[in-house]
C-alpha cells in the first residue's frame, strides 16, 4: 500500500466517472425519446381505428371529413369501389411527422 494515498477519489477520477456518465446518458437519451414518442403514436393509431370503424359501420361516408382532436387532423375519405362495397381512409400525421393512413373495406 502506499503510505502518500488518500482513502478518497482524485479529482481526475471524479471528472472521467462523470464524463463516463454523461456519455451513457447521453446515449440513452434520445432511445427514450423515441420510445416515448412512438408510445404516444399508437394512441393516435388507435383513435384512428375506432374513427374508421365509425365510418364503415356505423355511420355512412361519402367524399371527406374532417376530424380534430387537439393537435392532430384526421382526414376520413370514402370512395365507392364497386356495387355496394366502400373504401374508407384515414390519415394523420403522427408525432414524428410521418403521414400514416389505415384503410378498410365495408358492404353496404
């Protein structure tokens, strides 16, 4: 052992854990970001399901529709395909920025 050493860390020892500590933060930042926000995106997935099965099933659809709730749009679209079968969309802009968009088909 050495008799000059003290039981406590050195200055240098402090400074590199920090850094060691701010590198790993640092990483790990911006994966939880992400994570959060693609957790907030399938809540707007969701809306946009039961929007789309109101609008196939429940309620007739013809041309657009406009649908708000809060910061996000939602654009319903219903198109005749064939005799009595009805394309119905949605889309939205989700928290990343990306356009998504759900389709469905219904008999009437």
């Amino acid at each position: 052992m050495c008799k000059k050493c003290s039981k406590g860390f050195l200055l240098v020892e402090s400074l590199l854990a920090l850094s060691l500590l701010g590198l790993t933060v640092a990483g790990f930042l911006p994966l939880l970001v992400q994570i959060a926000a693609e957790r907030r995106n399938l809540v707007l997935e969701e809306q946009a399901d039961q929007l789309l099965t109101v609008a196939m099933y429940e309620q007739p659809l013809v041309g657009e529709a406009v649908v708000v709730d809060g910061r996000t749009t939602f654009r319903l679209q219903g198109q005749e395909e064939g005799e009595r079968t009805w394309r119905v969309c949605v889309r939205w802009n989700d928290y990343v920025g990306r356009e998504r968009e759900r389709c469905g088909y219904s008999k009437r």
